[in-house]
C-alpha cells in the first residue's frame, strides 16, 4: 500500500525475496568450469614444457608468444629461422608439444617472424 502511494513498483523485489536461493555448493562447479582453469594452467605452462621439449638452438631463436583456441603462436627472430623451423621442424616440434602437453591444449603451431 504504502508502495502504491508512492508510486514504486516492489514487485521485481518480491519476487526475489519468494524465489528459493541456490546452494553455494551448486554454484561453486558451474563457476569453476566457466573459469576453465585447468586449460589456464596449461597454457601458462607452455613457456616451461618450451624449454625442456624444444632443441635448445631452436628455443633461441623461437618463443612461445600465446595460445588461442588450440593453436600456438611463435616468434622467430628472422625469417631465416622462420624458414629453417617452417620446413625442417614443424612436426617434430608439434609432436614435442603434444607429447608434453596434450593434442587438445596444441593442435597446430602458426611460426611467424616477430
């Protein structure tokens, strides 16, 4: 009554209160799973398993630069190693990865000069 003199609409606060709360416990999975840590872990791991995996004069003049959607990107120093990697060691470094890593976390390597 008193809302209706003074002209505010309570009813969206009504209906908050009456609707039944989740669980804290329900939430926390739902919550853990949008925040996809474990895949964070990984790709946060990529610089340490590049070093460890990759031939030591290769990891000189390529690094690690980020990984979107299944694909590692990589800079090259110059464009005589990008050549080098592209066409000599492309797979073996794939494969180095995924042997570390997973085939899911490294699916495709894109080698660019930067």
């Amino acid at each position: 009554m008193l809302a209706a003199w003074r002209g505010i609409d309570v009813r969206p606060l009504e209906i908050a209160a009456r609707s039944a709360g989740r669980p804290v416990g329900q939430l926390i999975p739902q919550v853990l799973a949008g925040l996809r840590l474990e895949e964070r872990v990984a790709e946060s791991q990529i610089q340490s398993v590049w070093q460890r995996t990759i031939d030591p004069l290769i990891a000189q003049h390529a690094q690690p630069a980020g990984l979107v959607r299944g694909t590692l990107f990589v800079n090259v120093d110059s464009s005589t190693w990008l050549s080098e990697i592209v066409r000599y060691r492309r797979h073996e470094i794939l494969e180095r990865l995924q042997l570390a890593v997973g085939k899911a976390m490294v699916q495709k390597i894109s080698f660019r000069v930067g």
